[in-house]
C-alpha cells in the first residue's frame, strides 16, 4: 500500500515536473520568436524610414536644380535689358500712321494694331481709337513734342505695376530673366490672361522645362500676330536672350 502510494506521488511530481518544463520551454520559444519578429519590425521600420528620407532628399535635391541660380522676387524689378527690349518692341507714332497734327512727334499718341489709343511706349490711354480730344490734351501735356526720355518715364511707372502683379502671382524662386519675361508678357497681355494661363500654373509648379515653357508661351500669340514676341519671351526665359 505504502509503495503504490509513493509510486503514484513520484509519478504525479514527475508528469509536474514534466509539465513545468515544457511550459518553460514552450515560453523561451516565445519569446525568442517574439524577439526575432521585434527585430524583423524594427529592421522593415529602419530600412521604410531610410527610403523615406532618401526620397525626401532626392526632391530637395530636385527643387535645388530647378531653381538653382534662382531667388526670392520680392524685391526683384525689370532690368534694364527688359526696358529696352520693350522700347524695341512697342510701337510708337514713327513707326506706325502719324496721327494727324502729330506727324513729327515721335512718341505721342497712336492707335495700336487693334485700335486703341497709345502713347509712348505702349502705354494705353484708353481702348479705341485716339480722338480729337485726347490729341488736343497730348499736344498741351508736350508741346514740343513727347521726347523719349518722357516716354522712358511712363514706361518704367507701367512696369512697377507689372512687377507688383507677378510678385503677387507667382510663387516660387525666379531668376532675372524669367522674371523679365512674365513681366512683359503681361505688359502685353495684361494680368488676367497671365492668371489664366498654362505658363503660369507651370511656373509655379516648378516645370522649366524648357519646350514646355515654350510651349506655354505660344499658346497665346492673338491668332499668330505675336508669335515672334512669344518666341522672344521663350528665349528670354528658358536662355536669357533678349532678342528683338
């Protein structure tokens, strides 16, 4: 009786002790498998944190080669290579039909090729035709005649407005000659065609490409009466030529 009974407790300590043993073993498998699937985690965690940066560094590296050479606008203004390509460009009454009494006065009042009355270098008066009155007016304001240095000074009060335009629209880095080029596409188009233009959305972007800039540029040439100025424009941007 006595020898069953320590049989039987030897043989219930030894299925405990065997119980307590695979668990233990069971809880070491555990946590090696836990540790290595922490490591795992941690490893694929590092390695998307890496990809992560190195993309955020290869777009860093992209918007530095886009406006390399470029700056902050705010206190940009049109150069003097802008003003002159301008003066070349604009009409004025010697090279277009005298007004009648104006004859010998180089940069006084005209009608631009779509008719509307202008002054020195492309500064408008007022859409339409030129009238009695606003000669008659010119013809007080210079008596002698307007001289290219009066002409020169409206231009340049013109173009500060400009400037103010493309500084308010305009939204990353430019260089000086893609500054000068949006300045007088809107000096020729004005503000609300730049606003709604491809080239402007494209700027903005950061897309200099330069067939596309191109491109932008001849989508408004008013039926192909501008083309050479959009192209002049173009140039200006992508190689800073001012031809004309």
């Amino acid at each position: 009786m006595i020898n069953k009974v320590f049989k039987f407790n030897c043989c219930n300590i030894g299925c405990t002790i065997l119980i307590f043993a695979l668990i233990l073993l069971i809880d070491i498998s555990m946590y090696g498998n836990n540790s290595t699937i922490a490591k795992k985690t941690q490893l694929h965690n590092n390695s998307e944190v890496d990809n992560i940066v190195k993309s955020e560094e290869n777009i860093v590296n992209q918007i530095n080669h886009v406006y390399k050479g470029n700056k902050s606008i705010e206190n940009m203004n049109a150069s003097s290579k802008l003003v002159k390509f301008i003066t070349n460009y604009e009409g004025n009454a010697g090279m277009t039909i005298p007004l009648e009494g104006l004859e010998n006065d180089t940069y006084g009042l005209y009608n631009d090729p779509e008719g509307n009355c202008t002054v020195g270098i492309g500064h408008l008066v007022h859409f339409g035709n030129c009238t009695e009155i606003d000669i008659e007016k010119h013809k007080k304001g210079f008596p002698n005649g307007e001289r290219k240095t009066d002409a020169l000074r409206i231009l340049k009060k013109d173009l500060i407005f400009i400037e103010n335009d493309i500084k308010n629209i305009v939204k990353v880095p430019l260089s000086q000659q893609q500054f000068d080029a949006l300045v007088d596409f809107d000096f020729n188009e004005g503000l609300e065609k730049l606003k709604a233009s491809k080239l402007l959305r494209d700027v903005n972007k950061g897309n200099f490409d330069n067939l596309t800039i191109q491109k932008d540029f001849l989508e408004i040439t008013r039926d192909g009466l501008l083309i050479d100025r959009r192209m002049d424009e173009s140039n200006m941007f992508n190689y800073g030529i001012y031809n004309q």
